[in-house]
C-alpha cells in the first residue's frame, strides 16, 4: 500500500498550478479567467494558509472573510472554484480529510438588482420602437435576440450560410470574439450550444431579403463589417435609448435573452425546450436561472390541480 503523504506547500500556489495542469487550453478563457479572480482573492485572503493546515475551520474562515463582501450566490461560485482542486487534493494524498465537507455558504445582503427582463407588452412597446429599415443595422440585430434568445456572441457570429430559409432555422454552430482587437469566429460556450432555432416566416423573409441585397460572402457576419471592432456597450447604449422612448425598464442585451426565455415559460412551452433553445448544458441551469418563474408557474398548476381534483366530488 502506497504511503500518504500531506503537502506543507502554500494553499495559492498548489491552486494555481492547478489551475495550469488541469484548466489551461481545457476551458474557454472567460472561464479560465474566473479561476484565476478566484486564485487572486486566495492570495488576498489567506496569503499563509499552507495546504496542512486546510481543515473545515481554516476553510469555512476562508468562505467567511470572502462573503463578508460578496453575495451568497458569488460566494458559492468562489467555493466551487476551489472545491474541485481540494477534491483533487484529497484524492493525491496532499489532503487527509476534505474540509469543503458541511460547508456553509454565507453572504452579505444582495442588493437591490434592476429588472433583467421584460413582459411580453413591455417587449412589445420596445419592438414598435425600433428603426427597421430595408438594410441590417443594430436594432435589427436586437429584434433577432428579443425572438430567438442567442447569446450576444453567437448573434454577432451568424453568417448568410447559417441560414436555413426554407424550414425557418439558424444554425448555431460558432461564437464571435467581439473581444479581441480584430475579432474572429470562435467555438460555442458548449457543446450543448451547437443547435438549430426555429424563427418565423416573416422574421426570416425579412432577412433573407436584407441579407440577398447587401451580403455577397455566405461565411462572413452579417452584421460585421470586414475590420469593425464590436462594443457590447455600444449595442447596450442603443437598447437603452429604445427602453426609454418605450418607457420600459432599461435591459441590457443580455437581458433580452432573458425576457425570451420567460415569455416561453410563461406560456407553458416546456423547461427542456427552453433550455434546448438557449443552448444550455442541462434543465439544471434553466432551473437556477429562472427559478421565480417557475415558482410562479408551479402555484398556478397548484391552482389547477385544486380545480380539478375538485371536479371529481
């Protein structure tokens, strides 16, 4: 039987080398980034917390100085982020015991957040505010978000050729780095996110309009021209405008992913759709997301369920 042995080495140092072992060129940089805020705030909380001395106490104290300015939810992402190399640890022998275990997450009070998406006559009033002429602009590109729920990235990327007119779907296969200097096509957040979204007859007649006048190249953005650099504020600061003319709350683009994914559920469509249609990696993720809705929904079929079984007396 192979002797354990338990490493007397820093706790930030052992996570960032393994943050280089097992996350560098096996995750996208936006979440290899997250790592290393993660990496950053150990350095900054627990500069001489050795990996021996990483125990339940050592490690809730830890949680707890980092929650004392962060919110529960963020709390609980930064106690992820360091549980899968603690698991690891444990399981090389540099640990004895996982301290992440009964773990309690705290936080400091949420703050009062701004609305992240729409009803369906907010949606409405923003939509008959947009300026959709005969030639792709911005709002055009807001108008196919607010009815399909692409992500920012993967609205950017959509070319001529990801258009199929005829059975009314885009393909999903590509992301746009909107934020490197010369941008370029890139992969999707996930595998999950390769997918095919149906849209409506005139929606599509309208680009394929659009696009036949202006786009000669089949595999180049349509709504990027050769060279251009892409801002997401630049397309937030047009949404706003459109929000107030509307008098609606002000959403970002984001926030139109968002409101399309809560007007499906609100209308019954199913969780699995829905996380199908965003391109999510499971119905977990649609759950947590837009947990209130389905709470909402889940008191009306409570509702129904009454109502029905009362019938039967």
């Amino acid at each position: 039987m192979s002797r354990k042995y338990y490493s007397k080495k820093l706790f930030y140092k052992y996570y960032k080398d393994w943050i280089v072992l097992y996350k560098e060129h096996a995750v996208r940089k936006v979440t290899l980034d997250k790592y290393y805020l993660t990496y950053k705030k150990v350095i900054e909380l627990a500069p001489d917390l050795h990996l021996n001395e990483l125990n339940r106490r050592s490690y809730q104290k830890l949680l707890n100085d980092y929650a004392l300015n962060h919110e529960r939810k963020t709390t609980m992402d930064f106690h992820h982020h360091l549980k899968a190399a603690i698991l690891d640890a444990v399981d090389d022998g540099l640990l004895e015991h996982d301290p992440t275990r009964r773990v309690i997450i705290k936080g400091c009070p949420p703050k009062l957040k701004k609305k992240k998406y729409l009803d369906m006559y907010e949606l409405q009033r923003l939509l008959k505010n947009l300026e959709l002429g005969n030639q792709i602009n911005w709002d055009w590109f807001i108008l196919l978000i607010a009815k399909t729920g692409l992500r920012f990235s993967e609205a950017l990327a959509l070319t001529p050729s990801d258009f199929n007119f005829e059975k009314q779907l885009i393909t999903i296969n590509k992301s746009w780095n909107y934020k490197s200097k010369k941008g370029a096509f890139q992969k999707t957040k996930n595998s999950s996110s390769n997918r095919k979204v149906m849209v409506d007859w005139q929606l599509m007649d309208q680009f394929k309009e659009m696009i036949s006048k202006s786009k000669t190249d089949l595999h180049q953005p349509i709504f990027i021209e050769e060279n251009q650099r892409v801002f997401n504020s630049t397309i937030n600061t047009i949404l706003e405008k459109h929000c107030k003319d509307s008098n609606v709350p002000i959403i970002s683009v984001h926030g139109l992913r968002h409101t399309h994914a809560s007007l499906l559920l609100y209308e019954g469509v199913s969780i699995a759709s829905v996380a199908k249609r965003l391109g999510h990696a499971n119905t977990t993720t649609t759950q947590e997301t837009y947990l209130h809705i389905i709470k909402e929904l889940e008191n009306k079929d409570n509702n129904k369920v009454l109502h029905t079984l009362a019938q039967l007396s």
